[in-house]
C-alpha cells in the first residue's frame, strides 16, 4: 500500500511540474508553514527508515514471528505441574480415586478389595492427593528440529517481506526527492525564460513607440509574457505537490520537505550480467519466495516426524490417601483421616515411549503440505522470472536514460546559441518577433526536457538498485 501511495504521490507532483494540464495554483497548501523543512537524500532516507509507518509494520510482523521461532525451542525445556483433588465415591477396585491432568504424570499404584454383591460396593469412601511432577523430552527423533525449521523459515520470509517493504519506500523518496529537483529545474528554466519575455516585451514596447516595429511585435510578447506567467504559477504548484510527495513518502508529519539540490549521478550502470546475478541473490521477493519455499519443505518433515515415536523422561512425588478397605485386610484398622488427608507418599521416576503407529489424520496432512511445497516451488520460479524481467526493463531504461542526456543537453546549447543569436537580430532590427518567439520557446523546451532526462536518469537508477536490492547512486547523492 505505501508502495502504491509514494508513486501515486511522484507521478502526480511530476506530472504537475511539467505542466500537463494542471489550473493554476491549484495544489496551494493553506496554512503551510513559512519554513519548510529541508533535506539531503540521505537524511530522507534515515528518516523514512525511522518513521515509515509501513516500515514499522512489517518489521513488527518480523518481530512477530521470531517470538513464535522460540516456541519450538521450549519444548526441550522441562514441564513442571502439580494437582491437589479430593473426591468422594464407591472405591470398587481402587484405592485412592484420582483424575489425571496433562501437567504431571500420576502413576497407578495399589489396589482395593472388589465389592461387587449386596450394598457394599455403593458405600463412599473419600479419597484425596497432592502431587508435583517433572516431565523432560529425551529425544524426539527430530519432530521438534523439524517445527524449529517451520517457524525460522516463515521468521525468514518475514524479515525478506520486511526488507522489501524498505526497498520501497526508499524508491519511493527516492523518486519523491529527484521529483523535487526537477520541478526546481523546471521553475528555473520558466523563470529564466520569463525574465527574457519581459526584456523583449520592452525593447518591442520601444520599439512600436518610436515607430520602427508593428504592434504586432508588442502584443506578440505580451502573450508570450502572459504564458511564461501562467507556467510558472503552474510550476509552483508542481513543486508544492513535489514536496507533498516527498513528506508522504518519508512518513513526516509536515506537508512539505524541501530537498538540497546535489549533483546529477551520471556514473554508467553495472554489468547487465552482474545485474541479474545480484537480482537474483539479493531480490527480497526471491528471498522471501525461497524462504516460504523452506518452511513448506519443514512443514513435510514436520508433519512426517509426528508418525515416529516420542521419548520423554517423567518423575513425580506425590501424597495420596483412601477411605476403602485395603486388599487383603477385611477388617483393617481405620485410615488416618479416613482418606481426607494425603499422608501416604510415593515417588516414581520413568521412561515413556509414545508411538503414534497410525493416523490417516496427519497422512492426509503430510499430503496437503506436500502439495503446498509444490505450489511455494512453482511462485519462487514465478518469482525469478519477474526479477529477470524487472532487472532487464530497469536496466534497459537506465542505459536509454544516460545515452539521452547527453543529446539533451547538447540541444540546450544548441538552442541558446540559437537563441542568442535570435535576440541579437531582434535588438538590431533584423529579425522578427516571430523568430525570436520560436527560439525562446526552443530553449524553454529543451531545458525542460534536460529537467525531465536528469530525473529520469535518477528515478531510473532507483529503479534498478530496488530490484538489485543494491545502492546504485554516487558518492555524490548517498
């Protein structure tokens, strides 16, 4: 979601300060503060690494999930529990009457007289016990090791989506901040052609005074005076919502952040081979993909180690008392407290072997996470293949994006000497209102299109070191 919210923010604040059909002043933030924050790149990177609140989130999920990690591991720790019953009923058979409780192991001990004629056998008789039990796994022919594996594995895919949420955000300030520049560019450049539209309105508002130009020169700069004015509102705006992007994508409580102008990164993308092989080791997607890749391949061993038997080690002290008759003494003396009062003890230490020898239940189960392991194997292919392309596409536009600029700006000099030339002729009565006209318009424009190239250059290679899951910007910007 922030992913989307950043570009959406880039996209709109760019677009505006190329002036694409954007009305004047629209994007005006009332009550926004006089001064502005402003920062470098790497500053807005700290921050959105900070604040981001989707940055936050996914590494509280992360968190999350290396707490449940540690849940596997405590099954080797000892298991510590104690009952205190009472209870009052016929005592056929028994002793001491008891409920076992999963937190000790209460063993059987003893036996009582059975009464099965006449009414004795529906006598009551009270029977009580107290106990503390220790119960320690001994070995679990790698259930355990196998869950351990489940839960680090999905502990893994949390911390690759975590790193991948931070791979956006920082190409979205990224985006954000070089969107910032080139709308100052584009303003400069307005500016600039503003300032010489007013020079040339003057000369012609002279000129048709004096009576060596046709109105028609004065009324073609005042248009083009208006024009440059009505741009430059509208380049305005586009730096405001610029900033506005920029401070959403940081996740700042301000509305605007301003960013310091730093010097174009032209240094020449990496390898194309060693693109794709970074892509392909570091990709949080495909780390994130192999990591669930994993865990689907513990849950089988998991689920499999459930079929094998289990050795744990049980000891317990425990006091126990019966009313009923004990065995073999038909008429025995009276039990102290007549069986309300634990006062017999016993202790037992043990070896328990459990074997769960058959249970269609986790047969059925085991099937079900193989046929998930088939299905994380088939998105980690999936996953590659995008990074491939991606990595290719970015790099592609990057390579497109350095081989422009420098055409671009050779057309900016050109289209000032053009200029330049233009002007002259204007001033010395040569040439035409017109022909001035057409090459400012050539300069604005070609300036404007270095302003886009630059940013593209930028937003280009953010693009190719978010898929890389590298920096690619100079010393210069980082």
């Amino acid at each position: 979601m922030c992913q989307a919210l950043t570009r959406a923010h880039v996209g709109r604040a760019f677009a505006i300060a190329v002036i694409v059909a954007v009305s004047p002043g629209v994007l005006a933030l009332e009550g926004a503060p006089a001064a502005i924050p402003t920062m470098t790149l790497p500053q807005a990177l700290a921050y959105a690494r900070e604040r981001q609140p989707s940055i936050k989130s996914a590494l509280a999920e992360y968190e999350a999930r290396r707490a449940e990690a540690r849940v596997p591991r405590a099954q080797w720790l000892p298991q510590i529990g104690s009952t205190v019953q009472y209870y009052v009923g016929t005592a056929n058979n028994t002793t001491a009457s008891y409920v076992n409780v999963p937190e000790m192991d209460i063993p059987r001990i003893g036996g009582s007289p059975s009464r099965t004629t006449g009414t004795a056998g529906w006598s009551p008789s009270a029977s009580s016990i107290a106990g503390i039990g220790v119960g320690q796994e001994v070995y679990d022919f790698g259930r355990i090791s196998a869950q351990i594996s489940v839960a680090d594995a999905f502990a893994a895919m949390a911390k690759a989506n975590a790193d991948a949420v931070a791979l956006d955000v920082a190409l979205g300030v990224e985006e954000s901040f070089h969107s910032v520049l080139a709308a100052k560019a584009i303003i400069d450049a307005t500016e600039d052609a503003l300032k010489r539209a007013r020079t040339h309105r003057d000369y012609a508002q002279a000129g048709v005074k004096s009576g060596l130009r046709p109105p028609i020169f004065l009324t073609r700069a005042q248009a083009d005076v208006s024009a440059l004015q009505v741009r430059l509102i509208q380049a305005q705006s586009g730096l405001e919502a610029a900033r506005a992007g920029l401070a959403a994508s940081m996740g700042s409580d301000q509305l605007q952040v301003d960013a310091v102008s730093t010097a174009a990164d032209l240094s020449a993308a990496p390898a194309f081979a060693e693109a794709l092989q970074t892509a392909a080791r570091r990709n949080p997607e495909i780390v994130a993909a192999m990591a669930k890749l994993d865990a689907q391949h513990a849950a089988v061993r998991a689920v499999t180690r459930e079929l094998l038997p289990n050795l744990v080690a049980s000891a317990s002290l425990t006091g126990r008392a019966g009313g009923a008759d004990a065995s073999g003494n038909p008429t025995p003396p009276s039990p102290f407290g007549d069986g309300w009062l634990p006062d017999v003890q016993n202790w037992d230490v043990g070896l328990i072997l459990q074997w769960n020898l058959f249970d269609a239940t986790v047969l059925a189960r085991r099937s079900a996470a193989k046929a998930r392991e088939e299905a994380a194997r088939a998105n980690l292919d999936l996953a590659k293949v995008n990074v491939s392309l991606a990595t290719e596409r970015a790099y592609i536009d990057l390579d497109a994006a350095l081989k422009a600029l420098p055409g671009l700006q050779t057309a900016v000099d050109a289209a000032k000497a053009n200029q330049a030339q233009a002007d002259a002729r204007f001033k010395a009565g040569l040439g035409t209102i017109i022909e001035l006209a057409d090459a400012e318009a050539l300069l604005t424009n070609t300036e404007l299109e270095l302003a886009v190239g630059q940013f593209t250059v930028a937003r280009t290679r953010a693009v190719l070191g978010r898929v890389m899951s590298a920096s690619l910007g100079g010393a210069k910007n980082r």
